[in-house]
C-alpha cells in the first residue's frame, strides 16, 4: 500500500471519527442537561473502544491482507472518535470546581469500560 493510500485512509477515517465524536457530544447533551458529569467524552471514548474490539475481533486473523482497515478504522475512525485530551480537560475541571467525587467516578469509569471491553473482545 502506498503512503498516499495511507494518509489518505487515516484522514478520512479520522474525519469521519472527530464526526461522530461532535455528533456523540451533541446528542449526550441533549439527553443530559445536568452538565456537570462529561458523558459526551465517556460515551464516545465507550463506543470507539467497541469499534476497536469489534474490528480487532473480527479481523484478528485478516488484518495483514486487510491493511486497509489498520489505517482507516483502528487509527483514524477510532483515534478522531476517542479523545484522551477531552477526557483529562474534563477530569480537571471536575477538580477544579470542587467535584472532587465526580471527577474520581470519571476516571475509574472511563478506564473500568474501556479496558473491559477490550478485554473481552480481544480475548474471545
């Protein structure tokens, strides 16, 4: 595969996460308007754990001949849907406005799902 068809998987893949991301944060704030807990950000970072342990499930044995995927799934659709730097900014500013309980519960819980469900998809 080229390097062109690389870049070329990669961006759109990590257009089309940053996309479903924005759309994910969207919808999480119109079915929680509390607004203090950053469901977006676990939601999203949620599902593209999924995508990941689903693609890496199903394409276990056929991701060399299927290099394709490796690019615009596994690093672009999941890395522009997941967000790690959100994450952290909302752990932070939990702290920062005293919700202390809050921003705990976000850090265990983020990492409790995304760890299991890749640990259960990708040792089945």
């Amino acid at each position: 595969m080229s390097n062109i068809a690389i870049i070329a998987f990669i961006f759109v893949g990590g257009g089309l996460g940053s996309l479903a991301r924005y759309g994910v944060g969207k919808l999480a704030l119109n079915y929680y308007v509390d607004g203090k807990f950053p469901l977006g950000t676990l939601v999203a970072n949620t599902l593209a754990c999924i995508v990941l342990g689903v693609t890496l499930y199903l394409f276990k044995d056929r991701l060399l001949e299927n290099e394709w995927i490796k690019y615009f799934v596994i690093i672009g659709f999941c890395g522009g849907f997941s967000t790690f730097s959100t994450f952290s900014l909302d752990t932070v500013k939990l702290f920062s406005d005293g919700l202390f309980t809050l921003g705990i519960f976000n850090i265990l819980i983020s990492l409790a799902l995304g760890i299991s469900i890749l640990w259960i998809l990708v040792k089945v």
